[in-house]
C-alpha cells in the first residue's frame, strides 16, 4: 500500500489521471462537441509531470488539512457507527488503464468503499455498496 501525502504516493501519481480530477476529463467546450479548457490545462500537466518525472507542485489549503486531520476520527466514527471495518488502501492504479484513485476506505474486500468528506461545520463518511447508496454523517 502506498500511503496518502507522502513523497511515493506523489511519485506514483505522476502523469496519472486520478478520481478527483474528474470533473476537468470530463469538461467540454460550449458546443459540448469538443474537450474543455480544464482538460486541455490537465493533459499539459499531466505530460510536463512526465516529462520532469516529478509531479506538479501543489499548496495544501487549510480545509485540505483540516480533511487530512479529521479523517482517522471519521473513519473509526464510521467503523463504530456501521459496525463494519474500513481498510486503508492507499493509491489504486487501474489494471486496464493509465488511471488511478485513493479511497478513504475499502470495505469487505472491496464489496463497499467509504469516502471521508471534512466539511467545515461537521465529518461526513459514505459507503457505496453493490445496489445501494448510505451516507452516515457525524457532528463534530
């Protein structure tokens, strides 16, 4: 496992595209016929990474941190709420493709994932299990 924020999950994120860039794949131009400005500013990015060998320099801004922070108490908030176990899997790289993500959680082999958001107000963790959908929130 190549754990979040450190110097090998950056190196191996190099020139990846990754889940949370998502929403700049799948932009389009005005006609809807064309890509987008935020996918023609990733794939640049994407290709200088490659070039260099190293990724892009990136800032951590205080609600990142503050997500960085708060996701262990999430995670097990989670774990006592649900009764199930959330197993760190650190970066994911695709087997069919040159993509890749990190999870907050995998659940029973991967049968269910959990996603971590640290809004400002409160913790939120959600599980996306075959067939269903179950958001869990936890006030801080």
């Amino acid at each position: 496992m190549i754990a979040e924020n450190t110097p090998e999950w950056f190196a191996a994120r190099v020139g990846i595209p990754t889940a949370s860039l998502l929403a700049d794949i799948m932009s389009s131009d005005r006609s809807g016929k064309a890509p987008g400005a935020p996918f023609a500013r990733l794939v640049a990015e994407k290709a200088v990474e490659i070039l260099e060998g190293s990724p892009r320099p990136t800032t951590t801004t205080w609600a990142m941190q503050r997500g960085i922070d708060l996701e262990p108490a999430a995670r097990m908030a989670y774990e006592a709420d649900s009764g199930l176990v959330a197993e760190e899997t650190g970066f994911l790289l695709a087997d069919d493709m040159p993509a890749g993500c990190s999870l907050d959680g995998s659940v029973d082999g991967f049968s269910g994932i959990v996603e971590i958001s640290a809004r400002a107000w409160q913790r939120t963790s959600s599980i996306c299990e075959p067939g269903s959908y179950r958001r869990s929130t936890f006030r801080k």
